[in-house]
C-alpha cells in the first residue's frame, strides 16, 4: 500500500520591481489550484490583484509550521505568498522539523512568481534618492547650482578610471556619475527652479522618468538607420546623420552654437576645429604672440588627425608626473 502524499508547499516570490499583478502563468496556475493560498504581510501588494482574479488568501500572522504539515500531508497543496523578505520563522521553522525526522515533510517548492528586468535596481535607486533627499538634511538643501561641481568631478574621475583600465573604478565612478543625474531629477520634482531665481521656475517641476522620456525620443529621432527607414551603413554615415537630425532639432544658425565654452581648452579647440571640418569650411587660424595661437593650431591639427588633444596632453602629464615622482625617490 502506497504512503499518503505529504502534500506540496510553494513558497510563491515576487519582486517590488515589478507592478503587482504580474505574475508568470506558472505563479496563477498554482496560486488557482492551490487548496489554500496564504500570506502574512496585509499590505501585500498582490493582495488586492489576487483577490481581483478569484483567489481567496488568508491574510493572518506566519502559520504554525507544523499545523501546515499536517494540513499538506494527504496531497494537499498551499501556496505562501511571501515578501520581499520571505518569511525566515517559517522556512526556519519547517527546517527544525524536517531535521527531527519524526515527520514526513512535504515537497517544498520556490516558485518565481515575477522577474526582475533589466534596468530594475534604478528602481531602487531612485527610491533610495527620494528617502535621502527627505530625510538628509544636508541633501535637502541642495539645489542645481550647488551641485554642479560635483557634476565635473565626477565626470573626470570616471575619464580617470576609464585612462587607467580600473574595471572596478570604472563601475564604481559611473555609479557616482548617475547619482548626479538622479540628484538633480530628485532637486527638479521638488520644483526647485534650475536658473537660481526664486520667483520663477524654468519650466515647473520634472522628475527622472521625464529625464528618461527625453533621452528616448532623443535617441530614437537620432537613430532612423535603427528605428526607422533610414539607411546608415558606416560609422560615418551614422555621425553625419545625427548632426544633421541635431541641427534640425535646435534650429541652429552656426555650427558653434551648443558647443560648450567652459570646456577645457584643448577640448574646445578640437571641437570647434571638428565642427568647421564637419561643414566643410575654411577658416584661418587666429594669429599673434604669446603661446594661444600655436596651442591651438597643434589641437586642430591633432583633431584633424583623429586624435584628441585633451586625451593626449592628460596623458603626457601623467607620464610627466611619474617622473617628478621618480625624481623624487618615489
């Protein structure tokens, strides 16, 4: 004679990543077939979309391990729709019991109910940034204007790590460099005006999916060899379409105009030098003493040549500066 079944228990997971009522067609088949369904967390967000497709849940405190068993055991099945955390006195709980060897347990089953998608811990992300901006009295007073050094420094701290072929830097810095795009969304929710004037906000409040809703029509405009009929075969065909479709874009009357002017001044040198070569014109380099003329003709020349002259000029430093060090004694 065959052993009664000792039933089936389904530690059903879900992520709070995912909006709830998303759940794998495996999760609503067993959560449907289940003889009872379970859950210790009433502010589950499952509950209210459960409860909507015809699943009876029994909100109550962590079960009784071994009332459970007993409930299984027969070929029943039950479902524990758990927290993000689980359910630690439970699952701890099951395991004293299956350690006595006194009780025949019943199959234990971890059942994904959603996955996380790519992208998913910006989510995280993001709600740490609110909690923060809330609740840090340093981060609460911030505004654009106090952060935007922290914006460059970032910006060649991440150029360092990326030099030095620092793999580990290079994740850490790229962290630190989208905490200041997070930071300035979170400021910019807050309604906080982006010029500095206090009587008049430039354009009301916006939050970081409005961020993430530019860049994406900014990138599909920019890229009909990808999602449209265009045709771009080359790298170059690629670069020469974007500027085309940027200059549409701003209406722009010179091909300097959104060229930063803060930039180094070998970076800026070398692009103006790109954008004049981009529109075929010829223009003579400025002449007169002291060192600026030349400096710059050797970026234009660099740029002409593919090279970049900030790259290179940090890159001799570099070397320069190991052999101040070496002279040293370092």
């Amino acid at each position: 004679m065959n052993a009664p079944s000792p039933g089936r228990l389904v530690l059903l997971t879900t992520s709070h990543r995912v909006a709830p009522g998303q759940l794998s067609w495996p999760a609503w088949q067993a959560l449907h077939q289940a003889d009872r369904v379970l859950c210790a967390d009433p502010a589950h967000p499952q509950l209210p979309y459960l409860r909507e497709a015809g699943v009876e849940v029994e909100v109550a405190a962590t079960p009784d391990a071994a009332d459970l068993v007993d409930f299984l055991a027969g070929g029943r099945t039950a479902v524990l729709v758990q927290s993000g955390e689980g359910d630690r006195r439970l699952t701890d709980a099951l395991s004293r019991l299956a350690g006595s060897g006194r009780v025949a347990m019943p199959d234990l089953e971890l059942l994904p109910g959603a996955y996380d998608l790519p992208g998913a811990r910006l989510i995280d992300l993001v709600q740490v940034m609110d909690r923060i901006r809330e609740e840090c009295p340093w981060s609460a007073r911030q505004t654009h204007e106090g952060l935007a050094k922290y914006a460059m420094e970032e910006a060649f701290e991440l150029i360092e790590a990326i030099e030095e072929g620092d793999r580990d830097a290079l994740r850490e810095e790229l962290g630190d460099v989208l905490l200041q795009v997070v930071f300035h969304a979170r400021i910019a929710e807050d309604g906080a005006p982006a010029t500095g004037d206090d009587e008049e906000e430039d354009g009301g409040p916006f939050s970081v999916d409005d961020v993430a809703a530019t860049l994406i029509d900014k990138l599909v405009r920019r890229h009909p060899h990808v999602f449209g009929d265009a045709v771009a075969e080359t790298p170059e065909e690629v670069r020469a379409q974007w500027l085309r479709v940027k200059g549409e874009e701003k209406e722009r009357t010179s091909v300097t105009d959104g060229v930063p002017v803060a930039q180094p001044a070998l970076a800026l040198a070398a692009k103006l030098a790109s954008r004049a070569r981009g529109a075929e014109l010829r223009v003579p380099l400025p002449e007169g003493p002291g060192p600026g003329p030349a400096l710059l003709a050797l970026a234009v020349e660099a740029e002409r040549q593919g090279t970049d002259p900030e790259a290179a000029l940090r890159e001799s430093a570099r070397r320069y500066r190991e052999a101040i060090r070496a002279a040293e004694g370092h």
